[in-house]
C-alpha cells in the first residue's frame, strides 16, 4: 500500500517487494554459508585466499542483515499507518 509519509521516504515497501527483498538476503547468507564452508574444507586453498573470502562472506551477510532490517522497519510502519487509516 503506497504512502507519503512525513519522514521524507516517498512510500513505503509494497509486501511484494518486501518478499524479494528477503529472499535476496536469505539466498546471500546460504550462498555464503556454503562457499566459506567448503572454502575453509579445501586444504588446496591458501590462508590470503580463505581470509579474503571469510572478510566478503562477512561484509555480503552484514549488507543481507541490514537490508532485512530496513525492509521489516519500513513494513512495521506502513502496517501501523494503515491500521491508523482504516
């Protein structure tokens, strides 16, 4: 449900865009997941390599964590505004 609310955002996240939203950030920490652990299992890898992965993996589900927060702030407030409208 679109909004203008006085916060500056132009409207608020559509519980369609939400779902993709999340399944981006879910999809990042699985392909994460995996990759570290089978890059850490390869004894084939050298430490710069398994270090410079580990430091990706960790800043890709930091920005996955973030975007998930954002996207439940921006739904808690259009549900309240729509509560408050009806």
């Amino acid at each position: 449900m679109p909004t203008c609310g006085r916060d500056g955002y132009g409207r608020s996240v559509l519980r369609s865009e939400a779902l993709v939203l999340r399944a981006f950030c879910v999809w990042t920490v699985y392909v994460w997941a995996t990759r570290i652990w089978n890059i850490w299992g390869d004894d084939t890898r050298g430490a710069g390599f398994k270090a410079v992965h580990t430091v990706l993996a960790v800043i890709s589900v930091a920005f996955a964590v973030a975007v998930w927060l954002v996207v439940r702030r921006l739904r808690t407030r259009a549900t309240a505004v729509s509560a408050e409208h009806g």
